[in-house]
C-alpha cells in the first residue's frame, strides 16, 4: 500500500489550498526568474562587467537557489519527497552546467583554442561547480523542511545520569589522556580534515541523492568516564531506520542500510565525521570504540567491569576491530579493551592504525577473506 506521507501528496481545501496555490505560483515565478537570470549573465561578463570569479559565485548562488525554489514549488505534484529533492537538484545542476559552458565558450576574455575549450579539466570544473552549487540548495531545503543530521533515541537525562554516576562507583575520575597522544590525535585530525574535505562533499552528495534527507547520524555514546556525547557519523541507513525497531545494533544484511552505505561502511568512510569529535577532545584515534549510552546502560547491570573501557578515550579505531571483528559479543569486546589499555603507547596507537587501513583498503576487499587479520600481522599490536 502506497504510503501518502512519503509521496509527499497535499491535500487542500478552502482558504488552506488558495494559500498553497499562492504560494505555488510565487515560488514556481520565482524559479523561472532565477533560471533566465543564470542564463543571462554570460552578456555581462562579456561587456566587462563580471570578473570570473565573481561569475561563479553568482551561479553557485543562483543554482543553489533554484534547486530550493523547484523543490518548493513541486511540491504541489503527486511525487515522492524523494524524487522531488532529485529532480529540483538535476534541473538545477544541468542549468547551471549550460550556462557556464555558453560563458565559456563565447566569453572574449580569454584566446581559448576549441581544443583549451573542451579540455577535460575544464570540464571537469563547470560540472563541480553546477553539481555542488545545485547541491548546496538541496541541503538548504532539507535544512528548512527538517534537519541536516539525525539524532535517533536520545537518552533520557535518567539514563544519562545513570551511566554517568555507576562509573564514578566503579572507575573513578579518570585522569588525562597522555600529552604525546593529545598531540598526535590533534595534529593528525586537522591534517585529515584538510586532505579529506572534497570526499565530505562527494558522499554527502551521494547519501543525499540516493535517498535524500540528513547527511549525518548522530550516535548518543559514552566517552571517557561515562559521559554521553554526539558521536558524528555519515548516514548509512535509510532516515528513521529505528523508528520501528528502536536503538538496536546492525546486523549483516541489513535492508535498512543504502546501497552505497554498504560501501562506506566496508571501506570504513562513514566515521570519517568522528575527526570532528577527535578535534574536540571526545574521542582518540584508537581506543576502546564508542557503545550507544542506552546500550552501555545495560551492559553495567550484567557486566558491571564494562565500565573500565571507559577509562580511556574511546577510538575511531581499536584492537577489538583490528584483532576481531564487528559482531563480537560486549564481553569479548571487553577483554581486547583492556588489554589495549594495558599495553597502550603512541608505538602501539599508530600500529594499530596502520592495521586498521590494511582491513578497510585491502583486506575486506579480498575474496573469500574470513574478517580475520594474519596472526603474524598482529604481533605488530602487542
């Protein structure tokens, strides 16, 4: 049975449709303004008017405002929210692609050869730039009509508590984590977040399109000494995936999982947002990985020494992933967690991080691979 809520179908009447109408006709001629005004600025560049640069920063705007304008105005359609945030985004791009073709080609600024016109780099320019200019508008619709990230089950300030002061019982305060660490975890994240920008923007675009809504998940986990926080991910589930089954764990073969979620998650990428977290003191590079703060709550009252995990920052990385595998029980977890504990150092830190980049580029990619690392590869580790 079709679900009329995710056709996006409005149903009017009265004054409520007059309005709607109104607002249809207002957005529709707005998007027609916008799409001959980006058809027209070529002529001004041309007579002078324009520099080049100034010329992109006017399409960006005016694509990302048509992809914004479209999808408010085809809302009155009898299609999917999905399609809709699609088609607005193509239209948007294609328009704004043509439009800096046409100024290229016939701009007078520059003695262009045709071979220097339809180079492939050039290429390659006026469509990053009418892709993500048209995506920048996507992003803005989704911001207005929802939110950019979702953040699923937040814990209750009970269960918060809860975990917070049963660690405090068991733990302590912890002290803090080592300078050379601090260090090497803060340095390498700017580094990181600088090289790896343009890929945020690649797969943004990509969880975007293929089913358009919040690009980020927060994950509500416990940190160093049982404090909750947002651990920032890219989204790799359809949105709202837990709303019928609540906080659960991913099992293999999730069909809530996007096609090219699967991707990210094999290769790893979709933790590439948890450098944010590295760069705000709430994670390490490696250590002990975050559980969900519901999750944790119930394994204290079963496995109350889970709570030494949390004595250490927890890790975008950790010998549990290297050494074992996803679907390890919290108590197998829990025994390569603290065995990291025991023999951490930077030497090991950068080991394990080294193994971690073999598992996600080489070894989950190799056929028949049994989710098992070498043995002599692991006695890097230890």
């Amino acid at each position: 049975m079709t679900d009329k809520k995710d056709l996006g179908i409005i149903h009017h009447a009265g004054h409520d449709r007059d309005q709607f109408v109104y607002k249809w006709v207002i957005t529709w001629s707005i998007s027609l303004i916008l799409i001959v005004i980006t058809w027209m600025i070529s002529p001004f560049f041309q007579m002078g008017y324009l520099s080049f640069g100034v010329i992109i920063v006017l399409l960006f705007v005016l694509c990302g405002a048509l992809t914004f304008s479209l999808e408010k105005s085809l809302q009155v359609f009898e299609v999917s929210n999905a399609w809709r945030y699609r088609f607005a985004f193509l239209f948007a791009a294609c328009t704004g692609f043509l439009s800096l073709f046409i100024f290229t080609v016939f701009s007078n600024q520059f003695d262009f050869t045709v071979k220097e016109i339809f180079s492939l780099v050039q290429i390659l320019i006026l469509i990053y730039v009418s892709i993500f200019s048209a995506f920048a508008g996507g992003l803005a619709a989704t911001a207005v009509e929802g939110s950019l990230w979702e953040n699923n089950f937040p814990p209750s300030e009970q269960i918060e508590a809860s975990v917070f002061h049963k660690h405090i019982e068991i733990i302590g305060v912890p002290g803090p984590e080592p300078l050379s660490k601090r260090l090497f975890d803060y340095l390498l994240a700017v580094s990181a977040v600088v090289l790896t920008f343009p890929i945020w923007t690649f797969i943004s675009l990509i969880i975007w399109f293929e089913r358009p809504g919040p690009v980020l998940f927060i994950k509500n986990s416990v940190t160093k000494g049982g404090r909750n926080f947002h651990q920032f991910k890219f989204r790799t589930m359809t949105p709202g995936a837990e709303m019928d089954t609540g906080p659960v764990l991913s099992q293999e073969g999730d069909n809530r999982v996007l096609n090219f979620g699967r991707i990210l998650r094999k290769t790893a990428l979709d933790e590439l947002p948890q450098l944010i977290n590295i760069l705000l003191g709430e994670m390490s590079f490696v250590g002990p990985r975050p559980q969900r703060t519901v999750l944790v709550n119930g394994y204290l009252h079963i496995l109350p020494e889970y709570a030494v995990r949390h004595s250490v920052l927890p890790g975008l990385s950790g010998l549990a992933q290297v050494a074992g595998d996803y679907y390890l029980t919290p108590r197998q977890k829990l025994r390569f967690d603290l065995l990291y504990i025991r023999y951490r150092s930077l030497g090991f830190d950068i080991k394990l991080l080294f193994l971690a980049f073999l598992i996600s580029f080489f070894y989950r990619w190799k056929k028949n691979w049994n989710g098992r690392l070498p043995r002599r590869l692991l006695r890097l580790g230890v």
